[in-house]
C-alpha cells in the first residue's frame, strides 16, 4: 500500500467517524431543545399557579426539576465527550492532510 493510498483510507475513516460524532451532536442539540421546551412550560405553570396551590403541587414541581435536570446534565456530559471526540477527529485530520503533505513536499 502506498503512502497515497494509506492517506486516502484513514481520511475516509476519519471523515466517517467525524459524521458520526457530528450526528450524536446534533442529537444533543434537539435534546437540549427539547429541554428549553419543557423548562419553558413549567415556568409559565409555575408562574400561574395561584398563590393558595402552591403547597399542593410542590412535589409536582420538584419531581419535574429533577428529572429535567437529569436529563440536561447527561446530554451535557455526552455532548462533552461528543466535542472532544471531534476535536480529536479534527487534530487527526489536520496531522494528516497539513503536516504529513508538509513532510511529503
């Protein structure tokens, strides 16, 4: 296998890596979203609940805070670890197209 032809096939597995972690980004992104969504509501329900209610739907309230917030804090840490792993796709690229095409020339 020649130099070209080895480029050529871990560019094609990176450019298919980096779609992938582009996908999963992007479905963080409808994810967090969607939490904006929810947050939105429950503030608008928060905001309108009549005084006197207030200890009536607490645990409501709160049982709804927690699992949004779960629910952000792990589409977070995935999207972490989604960014990185781009990045290091990106670094990989960059070492193979600019400084081995350097080295070449």
């Amino acid at each position: 296998m020649t130099k070209k032809d080895y480029l050529q096939k871990s560019l094609r597995s990176l450019a298919f890596d980096l779609d992938s972690e582009l996908e999963a980004i992007n479905e963080r992104h409808i994810i967090l979203n969607d939490i904006d969504y929810l947050l939105g509501h429950l503030r608008v329900d928060m905001d309108n609940i009549n005084p006197e209610l207030v200890p009536f739907y607490f645990n409501q309230f709160l049982s709804s805070v927690r699992i949004i917030e779960e629910l952000c804090r792990y589409t977070i840490n995935d999207l972490n670890k989604n960014f990185q792993n781009t990045q290091n796709i990106k670094d990989a690229i960059f070492q193979k197209v600019v400084k081995d095409v350097k080295e070449e020339g």
